[in-house]
DNA sequence: TTTACTGCAAAATTTTTGCATTAAC
DNA sequence: GTTAATGCAAAAATTTTGCAGTAAA
C-alpha cells in the first residue's frame, strides 16, 4: 500500500526528469506514514523537530508535486487552509466534516458516484475528480 | 424571488438589532440582482463605479452577515478565492466546473442529496448543508 | 558541468481587524 | 445619547516566488 504509492511518485518524478532527493524522500515519508488531512504547515512542523534543515518552501512544493502526481490531494474544509490527504489510486472518498468540533469522517457511496457521472454525462461533462463534503454535527456535538 | 430574501434577510436583521444603512441596502440590491458566484473583491468593483463611497471592508463585513443569514453561501472552488452565492431557501444546488476555461454549471439532484442524508444518518451527524463539486472538461472543452 | 533542488527571506494574495468618525435608533 | 456601521489603513494569515548556494545526474 504504502510502497505502492511510493513507487507511484518515484515513476511520477523520474518521468518528469526530476532530481531525487533526501529531503522528499523524508517528505514523502511523513506524508505517507501519515493518515490525516494535513496542512503545508503541519507537515512542516511535525518534520522539523527530527529534521531541523527542511524548509517549509520545500514542504509546500513537494506536497503540490505529490498532487501533481496522483498521490496526494488537495482539499479545502472552508477554513482558510488548504489541506492534502493520500489519493487512493481508483476509490475516492468524500468528508463527513463537524463545524463544532472539527471531526472528519471519510466515506465512500458507490451510488452516489455512479449518480454524480450521470449527472455529469447530462451536462456533457467529463468529469476528472470530485468533491463532496457534508456539514454539520457529529454524534458528540449534536 | 428577490423580494423574499430581501425581506428574509431584513427579518435576520431585525432579529438580531442590525441598523439598516444605505451601504447595505446597495450591496444587498446589487448582490441579488447579480447571479453569479462572486467574490468579495468582484462585488466591491462592482458596486465601486456607481458608489465611490463604499469601502471593502463594508462589502466584506456585509457578505458574511448574506452567509450568516442564509440568504448566501460560501463557496470555495480550490482558487484561493472565496465566493458568494444565492442560496435558495430549502433547495440546494451543486456545481459542475470546467477546470479549463472556468465555465460553472449548476444542478440539482435530489437522489444524490437523499442519499447523502442517510449517509449522514449511519455515522450520527446532523448535516446542516453541504458542498459537492465536479471537476473537469465541458463540452467545448472536452 | 549542467540542471534541478533547497532554504531563506521577501513578495504577493486574501482575509480579518482596530479605531476614529459617522449615521441609525 | 447609545450603539452599531463605515471607511480607511494596518495587520494577520496563507500562498507563492526569487535567488544564491548546494547537491544530484
């Protein structure tokens, strides 16, 4: 799974004629090892206490690269700050969000899926990826 | 149409001791009467030629309360920009976007938000609204 | 070597806020 | 008179970029 998507970037990087490095290699590391939805900042934080000489300029870039490759995406809660979670190569899972206590639940709907390309057939849309995100409260807080 | 969120949002504002002013009367007309999805600065241009007077921080101030009321909504299509839109009471709509030349659709599918309720209901959260969006090519663009 | 990568710091964006003044109640 | 709203400008918060030095191919 995780060497899966590890190998998935270094075909990605080597593709694309970029340069392999220690520092995404720790990235990429910590992004998988990793199972949140986690912001450019976060990352940065959690890796500089084991590696002090990373830059968050080069934690943002990676983790847009990982995106640009497939492996990472990015999403956005509302709250002002871009987040990145593991793509799942083939499934896709949505948000399940509480604005009170900020608990994220992740879900899959194959029904809804196969509704969402209909719709999209409809309209004539070729559909690459999608968002879906419920609001509200969760067991705790409502 | 109109008529009734204007008044919708007055009954919001009288609930909760807001004054009614000149600026806010202008920025509520000219949101209304504009069906797009716009950002704080677009509607601040906007209002801007024919009301000099009218600063940003108004419009800013002034578009959250629209959110807050629930005459508007926030959107976020991954831009970095925030937006507003109308919201309909009761009804609800999503978006198809072209991330090609930015065209956006809008659509309505009640089977798709029937089923995202009982998804709601397995992991105990009480949805309060919701955001779904589907990135790709449109026709002309495809 | 040649080309890309890193780290730092600076810049560009966007969103949000403080505060004196003005207008509504 | 009180209280809230406005406008300006400044501050925060994020995201993005330039560049000199460094490391990979």
């Amino acid at each position: 799974m995780i060497i899966s998507k590890k190998q998935a970037f270094q075909d990605f990087a080597s593709a694309k004629g970029l340069k392999s490095t220690k520092q995404r290699d720790i990235i990429l590391d910590s992004f998988l090892s990793c199972h949140q939805h986690l912001t450019t900042e976060e990352l940065y934080l959690k890796l500089k206490t084991d590696n002090p000489n990373i830059g968050f300029a080069t934690v943002y870039r990676t983790l847009k690269l990982f995106a640009e490759s497939g492996i990472a995406r990015e999403i956005q809660f509302g709250d002002g700050q871009t987040r990145y979670e593991h793509m799942h190569a083939g499934e896709h899972h949505d948000h399940l969000v509480c604005t009170r206590c900020g608990a994220i639940v992740e879900f899959e709907n194959e029904t809804i899926e196969k509704l969402q390309s209909e719709v999209a057939a409809q309209h004539g849309f070729t559909i690459k990826n999608h968002k879906l995100e419920l609001y509200g409260y969760c067991v705790k807080c409502s």
